[in-house]
C-alpha cells in the first residue's frame, strides 16, 4: 500500500493524523459503509444483466451511466430502510437460516432494481435463478464473522461451528448457479460461477483457516463486480473510490490494509 510507505505507522505523522481520522471511521462504522460493496455490486450485476437481454453483445458501455447511478441511489435508501427497520439482519453473530434466506430476498430486490425495466417480466424469468442461487451461495458464506484482533495483530473468526454444513450449502448453490447459467446461456453469472467454485472448495477441503475464509467472501464477489463492469465501466471509478476511501480510513485509524487482496496471515498488514 503506498499509503503506508508514504505514513509508516511508526512516524509521528501517522500518530498526529490517527488522532483526527476516528469521526471517519465511526462514521464508516455506524453507517455500515463496507456493505455498500455488496449492495452496489450486486445492482451493477443486474444492471449489466439487463443490458445483456436488451442486447447480448453489449460491452464497455458508458452511456448508462446516469441510468445506473440512479439505481445504485435506490438499492442505498433500500439499505438503509432495511436496516434501520430490522428487516435485513445485520448481525455480529449468527443468525437463523430462515433469515438468511430473507436477507437473500432482499438481496435480490437490489438486483431487481438493476435490472427493472419495461419489458422485465416479459423477459425469460428464469433466467433470475443463476443469479438468486450465487446471491444465497454468497450470504451464507458472510455466517463466518472475521474479525480484527489489534492485541494480536491478527485476523480471526469467532467461530468454526457448522463449517462443514455452510461451505457445502454455499458450494451447491454456487453449482447450481453454474450449471443453470450454463443452461441458460448466460456468459456472465456462468463464468463468475464456475470460477469462483475453487473458493468454497478450497475452504471446505483444506484445513480450517481464516485465510480461506477471508478469499472466500472478497474474491467472488470482487470477481462478479468485475464482470458486471465489463458492461458498465464506469462503475470501476465508484468502486476505486469506495475502496480506496476505506481502506485509506483503516489504515489512518487502525494500522490495518483492509479491504485488502492480500489474506495470508504471515503478510505484515501495512504492507498488504
């Protein structure tokens, strides 16, 4: 991070700007910024599936970016609305499977403001299965709460319970997305399915450790975001700034690189 070569966290100005920076990162905190991520992708994600039924080979297209700004202002206020009201679960700690499959409803109704249009429904319904399968596939896969231990300089999470049972529900459902986008044809969901199959896999195979864990809820979701910009370009630069802003803020407050792709324990976090 270049940020943490030019502000080592040893220096004094580090110590002078990490006295004023924490309004920043209450603020990130309370209004839960870093889910913004996933709202946002995953309007962008229907967004680009609705450019790609109105014409499949649409590609690096920056006309609908005011169309799309809009959208992403929707899915926000949806957000908040729902969880200022309790109605999407927000939670530290576990939660039941029946609200987990809420929150994937209303994880769609952010996908459903991407692709509303005037023909939506006249359009192949099923072909909104792929993408609710790899929505439930990822929220479940969000049950393991990592978290930041600053004593130990270290990333944990609270628990292994049922890991076995959450890393197979999210490897069939992200199969199944597979599979159904395959049938259907869908270049998109199908590709960002199979490729982020190796991230449940891996974590489900190979000893418990939070570094799988940690790839598995950053990259495929990164990976789908990346491919709904294939069509909607302009929403990179939004997605740059959130994820620079954030990570510029923990940086400053907390001495951390997060969000961050490097996940490997042994890598010094300033550095990542």
């Amino acid at each position: 991070m270049i940020l943490a070569r030019l502000i080592p966290k040893n220096s004094q100005r580090y110590q002078d700007i990490n006295k004023n920076v924490s309004i920043y990162a209450d603020l990130v905190e309370k209004f839960n910024i870093l889910h913004l991520f996933s709202v946002w992708i995953i309007t962008i994600t229907g967004f680009s599936y609705m450019l790609g039924q109105l014409d499949r080979y649409s590609y690096w297209e920056w006309s609908g970016y005011i169309d799309g700004t809009i959208r992403l202002i929707l899915s926000t206020v949806l957000f908040y609305v729902t969880t200022n009201t309790k109605i999407l679960k927000l939670s530290n700690t576990r939660i039941k499977y029946s609200a987990l499959f809420f929150n994937s409803i209303i994880g769609f109704a952010f996908f459903l403001i991407g692709a509303a249009n005037i023909n939506l429904f006249s359009n192949n319904i099923i072909g909104f299965l792929p993408y609710f399968f790899v929505l439930f596939s990822g929220i479940v896969i969000y049950e393991f709460k990592i978290s930041y231990n600053e004593e130990n300089d270290d990333w944990e999470i609270d628990s292994w319970k049922n890991n076995i049972s959450l890393l197979s529900i999210s490897l069939l459902f992200m199969s199944l997305s597979a599979i159904f986008g395959y049938q259907l044809d869908d270049p998109v969901i199908s590709t960002v399915s199979m490729v982020s199959l190796f991230f449940p896999t891996v974590a489900l195979v190979w000893p418990n450790h939070v570094r799988h864990i940690k790839r598995l809820q950053f990259y495929p979701l990164f990976i789908l975001g990346m491919f709904s910009c294939v069509r909607s370009p302009w929403f990179l630069i939004i997605l740059w700034l959130l994820f620079f802003t954030i990570r510029t803020i923990n940086y400053l407050k907390y001495g951390i690189t997060h969000p961050s792709f490097g996940v490997t324990q042994e890598e010094p976090l300033a550095d990542a």
